[in-house]
C-alpha cells in the first residue's frame, strides 16, 4: 500500500506516492528542492518544467561536488599476501595428493 505526499515546488503543488512512513522524508526533500529554486531570481517566470530541470541540475551538481570531495577508498591488500596464500594452498593440494595416493595404494594392497 502506498501514501501520498503534496509537494510545493516553485508555487506549483505536485501530489507524489511513497511507501508508508516515507512522508516525511519526501516532504524534506521537496522542501530542500523549493528552496533552492527560491534563491534563484533568474527562474521567475519559466516553465514548471524548466524550474524542475534546473532544480534536477542543481542538485546532481551538488551530488557530484560530495562524491568528489570523499576521500579515495583504501587501497586493495598487497599482492604478497595473495601470493603467500596460492602458495600455501599449493603446498595443501601436494599433500593431499600425496596423501589420497597412499590410501589408495594400501587400499590396493589389501
């Protein structure tokens, strides 16, 4: 089941469905979309579409200035560890073999 939330965005209502107990959110996020259309003069008079796209403009900018200010990952675990691990797992493989052929060869002798 789903909810309905009304938005002002540039003096225009727009109604919006959300799950329950999202409403609240969908109404901050409409509220911080108005106000950055409200802190620009230059959109008195566009179309509702035209607010909304440089709305849409405004805060993918934003987004893209946030991912770009977040520190780099840590880098991935050194390669010697890995080698160090094929390494071993080699040596395990050799000692099973060596071992299932003993088996079989006492198996074989009985």
């Amino acid at each position: 089941m789903s909810s309905n939330v009304t938005l002002q965005i540039a003096g225009r209502r727009y109604t919006i469905a959300c799950a329950p107990g999202e409403e609240a959110h969908i109404e901050q996020l409409g509220a911080s979309i108005d106000a950055k259309l409200a802190a620009l003069d230059s959109l008195a008079g566009q179309s509702p579409e035209r607010t909304l796209l440089y709305a849409s403009l405004l805060l993918a900018d934003e987004l893209h200035e946030a991912k770009a200010s977040q520190p780099a990952p840590a880098p991935a675990p050194a390669a010697a560890n890995d080698d160090k691990s094929a390494e071993a797992l080699e040596n395990l493989a050799d000692r099973l073999e060596s071992l299932a052929s003993q088996l079989e060869s006492g198996a074989d002798n009985t």
